[in-house]
C-alpha cells in the first residue's frame, strides 16, 4: 500500500484553514458591517479588515503552491495563524478591547493551531493569544493610545478588567490544553488506523500472493455458483482468464453438466466432496480434474463454496499408455511364440501344397480352389513375419536428418497413390526452415508412409489430405526440450469414439482386409524415437494424426510422455 505524504496532508489543512478564515470573515465582519450601516454609520476599519484578510489568503495560496518541504509548510502554518492572531487582536482592540464581543475569535484559533500545528504549536499560539489578549487589556486600562484613536479606553475597573482577562485567558489555556489533548489523541489514533490499515493490506497481499503462488487450482463462488475468484493454476490448467471465468457457473467452466456430478444441490452441502471427472479446456482440449469442493462459510452461515483442484491429465494420459504398453509387451511376448510355432508347419502345410499342384492334375475348379489355398497360405505367412518384425523391433539406426526432406521423398510415392485414385488431393505446408532431429529415416518414412495411405483408404469418395511440419517447446526447466511435430489431417469417415483406444493395438482394425498391424508398428515406431503419437476424429468430420518426435537422441520415452503437452486442435473446426 502506498504511504500518505505528511506534506500533502499537511498542505490539505492549510488550504482548508484559508477557506475557513475566508468564512469566517465574511460571515462576521460582514454582519457586524451590515448592522453599522444600518444604524447610519460608516466604519472603515471592517472595510480594511475585510480587504486586508482577503489579500493575504490570497497570498497564502499563492506562496502554498511555492512550498514542498514540510518544515516549509508548518512555518506557513504557523505565520498564517501567528497573522490571524494579530489581526484578531487589532479587532478586539477595536470593537471594545476586553469587552468585545470578538475575542471569542482567540478560542476558535487557538483551536485550530492544535489541530494544524498539533499538541506543542497550539500551546504556543495559546501563550501568544494570551499575551495579545493581555496586551489589548493593559492598554485600553492604561489609556496609552487613546489620544490617537485607538484602543478606546474602557468602562470598566482595573479590578474588573484584570477579573474579564483572568477570565478569557483561563478559558484560552483550557481550550488549548484540550484541543491540544485532542488533536494528540486524534494524531495517534489515526496513526494507529494507519498502520492497522497497512497491516491488513500486507495481509490481503499476503493472502492474495499464497492463493496465487500454489500449484493447485483454485476458485470460489457464490451462493448461486458464479466464480468470485480464480487464481493462476486454476487460469493455466482451464486455459481460461479471470476475466472469462469471472461471474460464470463453476461447472461450466470446466464444461461439466451439474446434474452428472451432484445428487444433491452443491449450495446445502456441509462436507467437502470430493471427485475426478473429465472436462475440456478452453481450446477443447481433454481435461481429468481431481476436485475438492467445500462450503464457504461466513458466521456460521454458508454464502458459497471454495474449490481446490489438480490438473489430472497427464497422469491419466500415463497410466493409460502404460497400461498399453504393459498390454502390448505381453501380447507382443505370447504371440511371438505362438507365430513361432505356426510358421514351421505353415511354410511346411505351403510346400506341400506346392508340390500337390504341380504333381497332380486336378479339374478346373479345384486348380481354382488349390491356387486360394496356396496364395491366403502365403498372405499368412506375411501377416507372421510382419507380426514377427512388430514384435521384435530392429534396433534404430539413428542419423540427423531434416524431416521436411524426409516428408517430400516420402510424398514422391504418396502422390502416385493418390493419383491412381479419384477425388484424392493432397495439400502440403513444411514448417519454415529444416526440422533437423535424430532420427531413422527409413522407420520415419514408414510411419509417414502408414498414416499417408491409411487416410486415402478413410476417404473412400474422395477428400483431401493436409500435411504439415512444425516445431515447438514443451516441458519446463530441465525436463525441457524441442519437438517437431508432423500432423497428417483428412477429412475422411473419422474413427468411431470407443475405437480410438484401440487403434494402436495389434491386429484391431476397422477395414476390410487389413492386418491391424500398420498404427501399431508406427506407434512402435514412434515409441522407440522418444515421442508419442496425439489423434483426435469426429465420425464424418475426419481425423488428425499428430506425430511428435524429440529433436535430441538422447531424450528417452520418459522425458518426452511426462514433459508432454495436450494436442488441441480439432481438425474439423477448421476451414
């Protein structure tokens, strides 16, 4: 919080004294003027005092711009009241000395002088007051300027004129003692609301630093729902601002239906509850919560509910690939054996076969039915080998080699296949400059070439497929690295929701005649390289393959899986 400026404060009551004194001048000297000229009389002296306490504000405003230092400011003050007593002095002399009825100004100066110049300076000007007050007194009894027509000399006693001045000066110490008293005790409880009002603001920036520096969501609401609150996990982790979470029901922040969360009504509950789901992001993207929702409670009485949340997605994502993983090394293990010891008696079934066909002389239709024989005899025995070289992978021979060149030679055969077809076009954007990586080239052009035909083969009337290459930053601090990422987007018949977990599995496929080994080997592929693989589909919108491929060799499946960002993009929203 910022601290007052004691000059400005200083400055303000100045200015505010002036304005009084303007008043004050006004209203009784114009009064009493107004009464003289009502009885036929002209006095002069209230013209000049009036003009007099006109001009010197005047200056006073003047000469305050000027001033910045507060020692500067207080011998301001301090003139200007000094004046004020001068001048109340000469009326009072003027108006019947210890009888007039303005010596009641010096109570009111006097008070003002503790409250400017605080405890010490309004007893000073109390002195100064009562030594004017006395001076006036001693004069008018003495008569010394009475020849001269001032201080006319009063009616009264010297014991009644000592007894008058005994009096106003007992009142003048009395009010400046307690105005004095006043002013110090006013000085020191707004001291102690400031530094009050400092301690609470260090402790809402305190408050306010601890909500915003955690790792974990955080939000609240009011009565009806709406977000209150939200800090910087919480923006992060939704991809949304405070200004476009504010005053929005919680749960359809993070896209959730109430009734699918609650069975009862979130504003009556007394216990923290607590729950995972799924969501999505801002940008669409998936998004596992884990939520703790508690009531917020004012006096006993609840006026919202406070929720804390961790972003779940990844472990998910992790658990799921190595579950996958689990899966497929055990499969991979038990049907590795199990090809084995189909192939000796298949390639030994296929010779056989052969040798029947060319030994004997079989009629037309079996000749037919014995060439089936031997050819799907042959279409097994690959879909063994091709399992085989699944199962058990070669190792990587890797090289730097620019992907974008990788891509285009790879292209040089997908275009072939794409003209022997009808209604195929194909669009290519490579990312600007080389996208260098450690790499196989001949495994990377295999995965290019795999998800290339399979979305020829998801566009069976036509459509066209995008290529594109690029390069980002995922991670942070050490765990941090570079990535290119090549994304194959058609618009072909999409991929049904419960089938997108299974693609990547050995033989699951959705096509006629096919193995189901070819998104499995390029999920291998990729897996072997340190990156993974992102695939979002929408039946009869198309489907985008992602692949992400770490820049550094040495970056292993680990870094890349725990480091890794959400693909986002819906490749059907786009034009």
């Amino acid at each position: 919080m910022d601290q007052p400026d004691p000059t400005d404060n200083l400055r303000g009551r100045l200015y505010w004294l002036m304005g009084l004194r303007v008043v004050a001048v006004t209203l009784l000297l114009g009064l009493s003027l107004a009464f003289q000229i009502a009885k036929g009389e002209i006095v002069v002296f209230f013209y000049a005092l009036i003009v007099l306490t006109y001009a010197i504000t005047i200056a006073y405003a003047v000469v305050l711009r000027s001033l910045t230092s507060p020692s500067g400011l207080l011998r301001c003050a301090s003139f200007q009241l000094g004046t004020d007593l001068l001048l109340e002095t000469a009326l009072v002399g003027e108006t019947g000395g210890v009888e007039s009825p303005f010596s009641a100004l010096y109570v009111i100066t006097v008070a003002l002088a503790s409250l400017i110049l605080r405890r010490r300076g309004g007893l000073v000007m109390t002195g100064v007051a009562v030594l004017l007050f006395g001076l006036v007194a001693g004069i008018q009894w003495s008569g010394v300027l009475a020849s001269g027509g001032w201080f006319p000399p009063g009616r009264l006693s010297m014991a009644e004129t000592l007894h008058m001045f005994g009096l106003h000066g007992l009142a003048l110490v009395m009010v400046g003692l307690l105005s004095g008293e006043l002013a110090e005790q006013l000085r020191r409880t707004g001291q102690s609301l400031l530094e009050k009002e400092r301690g609470l603001h260090r402790l809402q920036a305190f408050h306010q630093n601890v909500v915003q520096s955690i790792s974990s969501g955080l939000f609240t609401t009011d009565q009806e729902g709406r977000i209150t609150s939200f800090n910087r996990a919480a923006q992060e982790a939704t991809g949304l601002s405070w200004e476009m979470a504010a005053n929005r029901l919680w749960w359809e922040v993070f896209n959730w239906q109430q009734g699918d969360l609650f069975g009862q009504d979130p504003a009556t509950m007394i216990s923290p509850y607590r729950f995972e789901a799924e969501g999505r992001k801002a940008d669409g993207s998936r998004l596992v919560l884990g939520l703790t929702l508690s009531p917020l409670t004012e006096s006993g009485v609840q006026t919202g509910l406070v929720g804390v949340f961790k972003d779940l997605t990844q472990i998910r994502d992790m658990e799921e690939e190595m579950r996958r993983r689990e899966w497929l090394a055990t499969l991979g293990e038990m049907s590795a054996g199990m090809a084995h010891e189909i192939r000796n008696p298949l390639a030994a079934l296929a010779a056989a076969m052969q040798m029947l066909r060319k030994d004997l002389s079989l009629e037309e239709t079996n000749a037919r039915l014995m060439d089936i024989a031997v050819r799907e005899t042959a279409r097994l025995d690959a879909i063994i080998t091709e399992f085989l070289l699944y199962a058990r992978p070669p190792a990587l021979n890797l090289k730097e080699c620019d992907l974008n060149a990788l891509l285009a030679e790879t292209l040089d055969l997908v275009r072939h296949e794409a003209q022997s077809r009808e209604n195929l076009t194909l669009t290519v954007r490579p990312g600007a400059g080389p996208m260098v990586a450690q790499v196989d080239p001949d495994q990377v052009k295999q995965v290019f070439w795999n998800l290339s035909v399979n979305a020829f083969q998801a566009m069976p009337t036509g459509g066209c497929l995008t290529i594109e290459t690029g390069r980002r930053r995922v991670g942070s601090g050490a765990r941090s690295g570079d990535v290119i990422e090549v994304t194959f987007q058609d618009r072909g018949e999409g991929i049904k929701k419960d089938a997108l977990d299974k693609i990547f599995l050995p033989f699951f496929t959705t096509k006629k005649g096919g193995s189901g080994l070819g998104l499995a080997a390029v999920h291998r592929i990729v897996d072997l390289h340190g990156g993974w693989i992102r695939v979002e589909s929408q039946e009869g919108r198309g489907t985008c393959f992602v692949v992400c491929l770490p820049v550094a060799a040495s970056a292993g499946p680990r870094l890349w899986h725990e480091s890794r960002e959400p693909w986002s993009r819906e490749p059907w929203k786009r034009s």
